[in-house]
C-alpha cells in the first residue's frame, strides 16, 4: 500500500484534537463549578489546623473587609492567599481551591473546617462566634437596624455586581475598578487569561480581561461598553455617597450608627480602600464635609492598616500611580452629577 503523506497528516491531526478535546472536558469536569449557598456550612469539612481559616486575596474588596472584621475582633487566623488573575494567575479556579469553594470566588472563612461563603455573611457569623460580639454589633435594635441595613449597601450582591451598581455602593465598586484591573492585567500573559475563557463559571469576566489586556489601559477607558460601566458606576457611587452623608448626619457620627464603629462601617472602609486605590477620592468625597470626615477617621483605626494596608499588592500600587498619572488626560468622568 503507498504511503499517504497528506492522509498520515490528516490521521494525526485528527487524533491530537481528539485528544485535546477528551483533555480539555476531563479537566472542565475536574474544575466543576457552582454557586453556593451563602453562609456556615455545617455539611461540608474540610482539612484545617487552626480554629479560623481564610482563603484570601490581597487585593479583593470582599477579603479585605473580612480581614478588618478579624482584626477588630483581634482573631487570629491562618491566612491561605489565593490567587485571582488580576494578581497573578486563576488559582480560584484551580483544582484545590474549587474543593474549598466550588463558586471559585474568595473571600471563604473556615470555622473549625466549616466554610462560610459570601463575605457579609462572614461578618455576622465571627459576630456571633466571639465572646464579645457588642464590639461590633450594636445592642439596640433601632441601631442593629441601621447596622443591617448599611451591612447591605455596603455588600456585593448578586452573581455579578457590575450589573446592578445602583443597588448597594459595594456593587457600585467593581465598575470603578475596571481602571485597575486593566493596568493590571496588562502584565499578565494572554495564556493565563485564557485559562478563564476555558474554566471559569462567569465567562464575561474572563472575556473583559481578555479585552483590557489586548487594548491596553488609555484604550481601554476609551471602549464604549467600559466608558459605560465606569460613569454608571461612579454616578451610582456617587448616590450612595449622598446617603452616607445623609445617614452620618442622621446618626450624629462620627460613624454610621452614631457612637458606634460597627459591622457597617467595615464594609463602607473597605469600598473607600478600593476608592482610593482606583484614585475616585478626589470625585466622590469632595462637598461632602461628613463622608471626607468619616473617611480620615476610617484611616485612623488601626485595623484599616491590618485589614487593607498591610496586604498592599505591589501590581496594584502600581496601577493606583499609573491612573493618578491618567487623571488629568480627560478619559476619567470629572463632573459627576450632584
Ligand atoms: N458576594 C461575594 C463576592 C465574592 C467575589 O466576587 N469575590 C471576588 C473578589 S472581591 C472574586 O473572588 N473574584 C474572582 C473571580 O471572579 O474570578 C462575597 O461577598 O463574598
């Protein structure tokens, strides 16, 4: 029988995708993922050594306010830094950490090995698990209420937040972040990126990056759908920064249930944090004499520095001096509504 060389070719081309293809779904059904169930799990067990675990990031809004809960209640926990592809690579949609959180999102607090997905629910549980919980929780229901009701606004919610930035100033966060993430991912190799458009549960997520990565940031701020994002964002930060004006005279101050540093005023730190580091302050606190007092006394207690400071990343001090570089190039909105 004559040898076929263009037949041989087409043999083993069919057979390297064949391989690739059965690769690629055995890993997919490896990488399985889902969304959980907010809060404890008491069903799920999984390895630990200390009384408190926490899968984190450095940079995530989520881990940093569940980083300042624990060091106002002075727990001490074992910290397990995962990666988002931001920082570095997808490890929250490895192998091992979809063991931890099949929903591939951090921050996940283990207590005595019981996960607790979504971070507002991990506030209010290590409330419940200290021995004083009045530390951050106010006694009185009138305040409890406010404390829930700004616990909320103050909280990613949904499966995608960007969606909704007008329903609490945390969904409002991810839109302003977008200048960020593109200087950030703009050190990241395509490949890495990729492996989101392969694995991950939110396919649009990876799809932005992919897109920030290839137009680069002053390109990026350009592109319509981002443009779109970023000013829908910041006008409904800015709303909700007219709240907290309004709540912080309401309560008297100098925090949002009045006396009190509370639960609330964890999550309203750690969405100024990512204010700042996307370099909005200048926007969003400016005549607004109560939200820029509130602001200098959040930078004073000592766990804004253990929560948010001390985990500074070095790609996102370098992005936070990249964008203040970019504020006077007309692509940041500068006449937000009042
Ligand atoms: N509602 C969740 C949001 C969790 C979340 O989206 N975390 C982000 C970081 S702040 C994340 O893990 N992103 C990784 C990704 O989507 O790839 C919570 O409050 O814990």
């Amino acid at each position: 029988m004559p040898f076929d060389v263009t037949t041989v070719g087409i043999g083993v081309l069919l057979t390297l995708t064949l391989l690739g293809v059965t690769l690629f779904l055995r890993e997919r059904a490896l990488r399985k993922t889902q969304v959980m169930q907010p809060g404890f799990q008491p069903q799920i067990r999984l390895p630990y050594t200390d009384e408190w675990t926490l899968y984190h990031n450095p940079f995530s809004l989520c881990s940093k306010k569940i980083r300042v809960c624990l060091a106002e209640y002075d727990v001490s926990y074992d910290s397990v830094a995962i990666d988002l592809i931001e920082t570095g690579s997808y490890q929250n949609i490895s192998r091992e950490f979809l063991k931890v959180n099949p929903g591939a999102t951090v921050p996940v607090l283990l207590h005595n090995g019981h996960p607790i997905y979504e971070s507002h629910e991990q506030l209010t549980y290590v409330a419940s698990r200290v021995d004083d919980a009045r530390v951050l929780v106010p006694q009185d229901a009138a305040s409890r209420k406010v404390m829930d009701e700004w616990v909320r606004k103050t909280s990613l919610l949904g499966d995608d937040p960007i969606d909704s930035p007008e329903e609490t100033a945390g969904n409002a966060a991810p839109g302003l972040t977008l200048p960020i993430f593109a200087s950030m991912v703009a050190k990241i190799p395509v490949f890495k990126i990729i492996e989101g458009l392969l694995f991950h549960r939110i396919k649009r997520r990876a799809v932005f990056f992919l897109l920030m990565k290839l137009a680069g940031l002053a390109k990026t701020l350009t592109l319509k759908p981002v443009s779109a994002i970023i000013n829908r964002s910041a006008k409904a930060m800015s709303a909700h920064l007219d709240d907290l004006e309004q709540q912080l005279s309401d309560s008297g101050g100098p925090w949002i249930c009045g006396d009190q540093f509370t639960l609330a005023d964890v999550g309203m730190m750690v969405v100024f944090d990512r204010l700042r580091e996307g370099d909005w302050l200048h926007l969003l606190t400016r005549d607004r004499p109560a939200v820029e007092g509130y602001w200098s006394a959040l930078q004073r207690r000592p766990s804004y520095a253990k929560g948010c400071l001390d985990f500074a990343h070095p790609a996102v001090v370098a992005a936070t001096t990249e964008l203040a570089g970019l504020k006077h190039t007309g692509l940041w909105p500068s006449d937000l509504p009042r």
